[in-house]
C-alpha cells in the first residue's frame, strides 16, 4: 500500500511539473508580444498589428447526425467570430480619450466602414469538434492598404484637424499675439548688431527613428499615440504624421521588450532612446519624456523626416 502511495505522488508531481513547463513555454511563445485581450474571445496584437477572433457554432439540434450539420455549424461559427471582431474592431483604443466605437456613434459612415472591414476579415483557422461544434478565427489588420481599421479611421482623425495637408517644417512654436483692433502694435525694439563670429560645425546628431521605452508608467496602446515633454509640448504626434504612412503602417510600433524595439526594421539603424517618465490621459497613451530628450531630439530638423513616416516604436510592461 505505501508502495503504491508513493508511485501515485510520483505521478502526481511529474504532472505537476510538466503542467508548470508548458505555461513557461506558452509565456515565451508570446515574449516580446504586446496582446491586449477585448471580449471574451477576442485580442489585438498591438506588435504584429493584429486583431483576432474566435467564433464558435453548432448546427440545431434537429440537424444533428445529418449531411447539412456541418455546413450550418460552419455558418454559425463565421457569424460569431465576426460578431466577436466588431466587438474587437470598437474596442481598440484610438488616441487618450477616444475608442473607435466613440467614432462609430459620431459617424455613421465610420460605423458602415468598420463593419465593412470585419465583414471582410480574413478566415485563418477552422476546427471541428468532436461534439460537432465548429471554431473559426478570423483576423484583420489595424494598418495596411486595404481590409485595415486605420482605413476607416485616420481619414477620419484627418476630418477633425489630424494630419496636416503639409507637414510642418520645424516644430511648432507660439502662435504670434493677434493684435487688437483700434490699437497701433509696437514695432518691437531693434536687435543689437552682434559681432559676427564663425560658425562652429555642426553637432546634432541624425536620427532614423525614435524608441520610447514606456515600461513602469502604465503606458497603454492606442492607434493615435502622442508623445509630449515636461511643459506638455508635443514632440510627436498626428501633426508630425504624414496620414498615407500612418494607413500604411500605423502610427507607432509596440513591443515588450526593448532590445526588439530598438532592432526593429521600423526603426532602421540609428534609433534614438529615450525614456518614458509617466503616462497621461485616460487611456494612458499620452506619454511623457524629459526636456532634455525632447530638446536633443528637435535640435536636428531632419529628424523630423522620421517623424513623417511613423518610424516610432513604443516598449511597455
């Protein structure tokens, strides 16, 4: 008896530990993946640019046994992965105070193009069950030139004053004072003649994309992220953006780790780094960086190249 105690403990904890092992290996399978779970069966992988579906049908049961069993569990499944992906689709985060279904209300030709776009989503997996039930997952892009949620919505964003017709030169600086009617203005005092000197060589360095590692300040993703500094300045954002790039790709890439954002071909060789100190907004996609990074990164207009072309990568938990 104390024999056989023991070799059913011994199978009992060899259980134990390759229960253990596998949720080890299923966690490094998604390493370096930022997924963010909406609904019950449904997901978006902000790192790949994904959201995901899984749909479950049966046929009736008067069905059950018979040829057309399969076909209507089929439909019934595809039916509600779509639902599940609409449901996905409206859940996704837009800027720090917008979800896409916000837009869908607002606009019923938004709402017609979401829908369109999950309708055409992508079937990339089937599987029957033994109880005759039917899973089907769907899939469909946030960016790209077609079948993608930033069809639908950067458009738009660019109805409501994102996306400048042509990116700014510099950054922005202060609006000028409008002068008030009846009221001469001042001509402003004449600058002293300053001696004039050589000048030195320039030292600001090129960049060829930007890495915000945003761990540790609850950051969280969203299709229009804004990056400001200290003085809440915007450093990046949709008024940097050119919108044929952003369908294109997104406006920014996300990622766990930051090794894998800093080697990521969005950013291409040179990337500069910097560090994230906390997140604003509600949706905590509005991330902020140090003057002194924000500084160092305008000091070069080139950079603003970049920019233009969502070449941004983000890091979070």
């Amino acid at each position: 008896m104390k024999k056989r105690f023991i070799v059913v403990m011994a199978i009992v904890i060899s259980m134990f530990f390759l229960t253990g092992l596998t949720g080890v290996y299923a966690q490094q399978g998604n390493q370096g993946q930022y997924v963010q779970n909406i609904g019950a069966s449904g997901s978006v992988n902000w790192t790949s640019g994904l959201l995901t579906a899984v749909g479950i049908g049966a046929p009736p049961e008067r069905f059950y046994g018979k040829p057309q069993a399969r076909p209507m569990a089929m439909r019934a499944a595809q039916v509600d992965a779509y639902r599940k992906l609409l449901e996905v689709a409206n859940g996704v985060r837009v800027d720090a105070t917008t979800m896409v279904r916000d837009y869908a209300v607002e606009s019923d030709v938004v709402r017609t193009q979401v829908e369109g776009i999950v309708r055409g989503a992508q079937i990339v997996k089937s599987d029957y069950l033994s109880d005759g039930t039917v899973e089907v997952t769907v899939q469909m892009p946030l960016a790209g030139a077609s079948g993608s949620l930033g069809q639908a919505i950067y458009p738009q964003m660019s109805e409501l004053g994102a996306f400048p017709p042509a990116p700014p030169v510099g950054y922005p600086t202060a609006p000028p004072v409008p002068a008030t009617p009846g009221v001469e203005t001042p001509a402003p005092p004449a600058a002293p003649v300053a001696p004039v000197v050589p000048a030195a060589p320039a030292t600001s360095a090129v960049y060829t994309g930007l890495v915000i590692d945003a761990r540790g300040i609850q950051a969280r993703p969203a299709m229009s992220p804004k990056i400001v500094d200290e003085n809440g300045e915007e450093v990046y954002g949709s008024m940097y953006v050119d919108r044929e790039y952003a369908v294109q790709q997104g406006m920014a890439g996300y990622a766990r780790d930051l090794t894998a954002a800093q080697t990521n071909s969005r950013v291409t060789n040179t990337p500069y780094t910097v560090k994230g100190l906390k997140a604003e907004g509600p949706g905590k996609s509005n991330i902020v960086i140090s003057t002194a990074d924000a500084t160092h990164l305008k000091s070069a207009a080139e950079n603003l190249t970049f920019m233009k072309k969502c070449r941004v990568m983000i890091v979070l938990d």
